[in-house]
C-alpha cells in the first residue's frame, strides 16, 4: 500500500457545485473530496505515461506478431487506469498523526464521550416522524448546552478511545482538533481569462473580475492519502509515477502539491470484531461509523414502463437510496451476504461473484441511524477516450458525509461478527495489509464508504 502525503506550495482551490461569478464568490475552501484526490492522480498518471499507452490499459495492453510483443496504439486504449484506487485525503501533522472527522454520535469538546443514543421504545416508531425503516429515535442523553459541538477532526487513538471504551488504553494521548487548526480560509480577487487565447483583457474575458475562497493549511500539515492499481500490482506504477517529478497537480487553478512517501502502513482506525449479547434485550448491538463519505443512488423498478431485470433475469426491487444503504432493504433487512474467505488470487470475478450468491446473507437489521446534512459530489467530465461521449457535467449525488452513524441489532455474537467482518474497512483481519471493504455503492474506488464498527447502547434522560 502506497501511503502518499501531498504538501501544498501556495493555496488549494476545491470548487463544488455553486456557480462562480459576478457577486457570487467562487466557494473553493472546503476540505477536498475522495474523488477531487483521486482525480489528481489519474490525471497524474495519464500525463506521465502519455507515450506508454500499455501501462495501466485493460484494453488490448499488449499482443504477439511473428513472436514480437507489440503494444496497443493509443487511440485502441480507450480506458486506461480504472483500477486505480485512493483513499483520503486525511490532515496529516507534521508529527506524522493522521485525523479523522468526528463521529456524529459524540459531540462534547474534549472527549469522545458517546452522547447521541439510540432511545429503545417500540412507541417511537408510532410516535414519531422517523422513516421506514428506522424503529429507535437517536436523542441526546445530555443536559441541554448553547456550546459548539465537538471538535470536528480525531487523531487515530482518540477513534480507539470512541470504538472500545472504556478498556482502550495507549501511550499515544487522544487529541482534537478544530478546522481552525488546520487550515484557514483565503479571499482572493482575480482577473478571469479568455480560454482560447490563454490571456486577460481580451475576447470574453475582457474586463471580467472574481472573486474566490482558498484553502491554505496550517504550518505542518499536509494532506494524507493512499493510492494502488489494483491490474498493476507488479510494476507499482506510483512508484515510477514520483520517482523523477515528486509534485501533483491538485484541485482546480494548478495547485501543486509535493509529494512524499509516508510509508506502506494506512494509519485508520480499526474496528471492533467481537460482540457480546445485550443485559436486557439479548440482542447484539453493532454500530457503523463512517470514515470518509459513502453514495447510495436510486434503484428504479422500471424503465420506460418496462421492468428492469438484474444479471439472473430477475426483477429489481426498487430502493429510494439516499441516507439509506442499497443493501439495506426498505423493511431493515441486511442483504450483504456471509463472504467468508477473501476471494483467491487469480480467480474471476464472475466465478467468485456466483460463488457469493450462494452464500447465507448475514441476519442483521437496522434500526436507527445518526446522519449529519448531505454533500454535494459533482464534477465536470472531458470523456476524452475513443467514441466517448462530449464533455460535460458529471452527475450530481448527495453524499452521507463521513461521521454518519448505523445502528444494527443482531440475534448471536456470531452474525454480529459477520456483519462487522462485511463493514469493517479491514473485514476481520486485527493487523490489516489492505482495504478489504468500501460500502458505498458508487466510488468506492475513490475512496467513498469506508467505515469501523464499535458496540452502543441504550440512551436514557440526562
């Protein structure tokens, strides 16, 4: 695993979605995306290896004429690095102390003190405006107080602390950080240029201002990321990548960020792998906290009046998405299945698929859930391979931004380890090599879905 950490040389721009123009300042401070990172690096690699098109292509990489091995023009690699993976980007400290965003269910200054809980009533449901399938009302269990919330950035051990309190115990001090003490805002005024001839003052351009907000990080920090390719494991192609130029361009107006290598080890948070029966109601209770943001998009049922049929020609239920994970169904129910051992090298991945269905789906069922508001995820398309189509917007989904929190219930310690073997970034392994899991049903490649899970309880009045 390739751990990379991007120092910025000036300011970053992070643009989302609203227009940029006029009076309307260009809103690019916000912390970046997964995918504003994983962009950079495609666009990295792309530029890179411009005259080496069978590197990083699943199209015709190579063939054999007259015993020679020649390789694939480049107008026949339409799609080249799609197996390129990220993670990130994280503030990393000049330490070397990775942070993380704060789970929304602790939200007290200072402590990762668990003071959102699920409020176990089977009245709730009647009473109470929550969406199916949800059953438990999250509340605060504290007095009421006019303070800001909690920190919004926790190193790795204070994640511990919150995942396995309150035996944890380390060596390394839990520590909290607020925006302010890693990065700050930047207003800027700028002078638009024409696109056609690169210059001020001239064409469409021409007498045009804006106005933009930067994000500039604190003294020390950098931005901590994790990239591989996962169909060029043996050339390491990041490797080669930053071996001559050890810069990236990242973000929009080409910042450059330097690079460095900051070790094979992802310093994430792991989470809990064993569970024990609730006192009361006998039932384990497993909760998912996210790390970084997940997507789960609509499922139509029909298209154009007609039904939509899945791989075995049966006919798709359709799931609103949302807030809601696509594999949890719309009555609770947990569709992710038991998968055992990983799938073995060198298998196919259709064989390994139909081998899953055929495996026991985990008895699991949501009841309740902590989500903070969405974010935008957007971007522009060039679609520059062969026959694609014209450049373009990309489309729009709200994303369940990380901190978001699921609350499960399970009948045995067993299901319960299975499901957080399905959830846990790093299945069941205790000393994980690899990302095992991302749960978002789109761009998990990007780095979207990666979550830990821990043990709740049930909340009462302060």
């Amino acid at each position: 695993m390739n751990t990379i950490l991007l120092q910025p040389t000036d300011v970053l721009f992070f643009r989302d979605g609203r227009p940029m123009g006029g009076s309307l300042a260009g809103h690019g401070a916000a912390w970046p995306m997964p995918n504003v990172i994983n962009a950079a690096f495609h666009a990295a690699l792309h530029r890179a290896f411009v005259d080496e098109p069978h590197i990083g292509s699943t199209h015709a990489p190579a063939r054999r004429e007259n015993g020679q091995r020649v390789y694939a023009a480049k107008g026949e690699c339409d799609r080249r690095f799609v197996d390129v993976w990220s993670v990130g980007p994280f503030p990393v400290d000049k330490d070397g102390h990775w942070f993380f965003p704060r789970p929304a269910d602790a939200q007290e200054n200072g402590t990762v003190r668990v003071t959102l809980k699920p409020f176990r009533n089977d009245s709730t449901r009647d009473r109470s405006s929550l969406p199916a399938p949800l059953h438990y009302a999250v509340a605060n269990t504290a007095p009421p107080d006019k303070e800001a919330k909690g920190e919004p950035w926790l190193n790795r051990e204070a994640w511990l602390m919150y995942l396995n309190p309150p035996s944890r115990s380390s060596s390394t001090p839990a520590r909290y950080l607020k925006d302010s003490d890693i990065f700050d805002h930047e207003h800027q005024i700028g002078i638009q240029i024409d696109p056609t001839t690169q210059t001020a003052g001239q064409g469409d351009a021409a007498g045009k201002i804006y106005s933009a907000h930067y994000l500039r990080l604190r003294d020390g920090f950098r931005l901590g990321t994790a990239a591989g390719d996962g169909a060029n494991a043996d050339s390491r192609v990041f490797d080669e990548l930053f071996t001559e130029e050890q810069r990236i361009v990242v973000g929009g107006q080409q910042r450059v960020c330097t690079v460095e290598h900051g070790g094979e080890e992802l310093p994430l948070p792991t989470g809990t792998r064993s569970f024990a029966k609730d006192s009361v109601t006998g039932k384990c209770l497993v909760k998912w906290a996210l790390l970084t943001p997940a997507i789960w998009p609509e499922i139509p049922a029909e298209r154009d009046g007609h039904p939509i049929l899945d791989r075995d020609g049966k006919p798709i239920i359709a799931h609103h998405g949302g807030w809601l994970p696509n594999w949890v169904d719309l009555e609770g129910n947990v569709r992710l299945r038991d998968i055992g051992q990983p799938r073995p090298g060198g298998m196919q991945r259709k064989v390994w698929r139909d081998l899953l269905q055929k495996r026991p789906e985990i008895q699991a069922r949501l009841v309740a859930a902590l989500i903070p508001k969405p974010l935008t995820v957007t971007g522009w398309a060039l679609n520059l391979q062969a026959g694609g189509a014209e450049p373009g917007a990309k489309s729009t989904h709200l994303a369940v931004p990380a901190g978001a929190v699921y609350y499960f219930e399970t009948d045995s310690p067993e299901q319960a380890a299975n499901l957080a073997a399905t959830l846990n970034w790093h299945g069941d392994e205790s000393t994980p090599a690899a990302i095992k899991n991302r749960r978002s049903a789109l761009l998990g490649e990007k780095g979207f879905g990666l979550g830990v899970c821990g043990v709740w309880s049930e909340g009462s009045a302060p």
